[in-house]
C-alpha cells in the first residue's frame, strides 16, 4: 500500500516550547505510529519543499486523565522533530504563529 505525505504527517505540534525550535529551523509534528525516519523526512520535504537535516523521533505514551471518578488514559502517538538545513527556507505555516 503506498502511503501518501498527508498521510504521514498528521498534525503540527503547536507548543510555546516547540515555537522556540522555529528559530534553529526545528519543526515539531505528530506523525503515524508506523511511520520512519526516512518517510517522514521524505513527506516534510515534499510537503513543504524543504530539504531536511536530520529527524529526531519519540513514541510519547498517553497520560492518566479523570473524569470525576472515573478515569481513563489519553492516546499514546508518536512525535517527530525535523531539522532543517542551513541553507533551506523556512515553513510557512510556522511563520504566522511566531
């Protein structure tokens, strides 16, 4: 099954913390579980049309949250943080927020 770059990215990580990696060219994305480093570098690329350094990945397990008394775990996901090269332009949509 060939899988599709909107299909690997699936949402940015809008945070104060990852905001500040806009300014070293470091992006933050939640991306599928099954996803690897090569496609993923491959889906920002073409997605954006940047050219990728280098992408740091985590599995991130989901929190206890409750609910009066009852209680339940969020959704674990997988997060990926992409460099940019030097010479590479920005992200666009990262632009605006900052």
């Amino acid at each position: 099954m060939k899988q599709f770059s909107q299909d690997i990215i699936l949402k940015p990580v809008v945070t104060e913390e990852s905001m500040l990696g806009t300014a070293l060219k470091k992006y933050t994305f939640i991306v599928r579980k099954d996803a690897n480093k090569i496609e993923i570098a491959k889906a920002v690329s073409e997605l954006f049309g940047v050219e990728v350094k280098d992408v740091n990945t985590m599995n991130v397990r989901g929190h206890l949250r409750r609910y009066g008394r009852f209680e339940g775990y969020k959704p674990s996901y997988k997060k990926a943080i992409v460099t940019l090269t030097e010479n590479s332009k920005t992200i666009e949509f990262f632009d605006g927020m900052f």
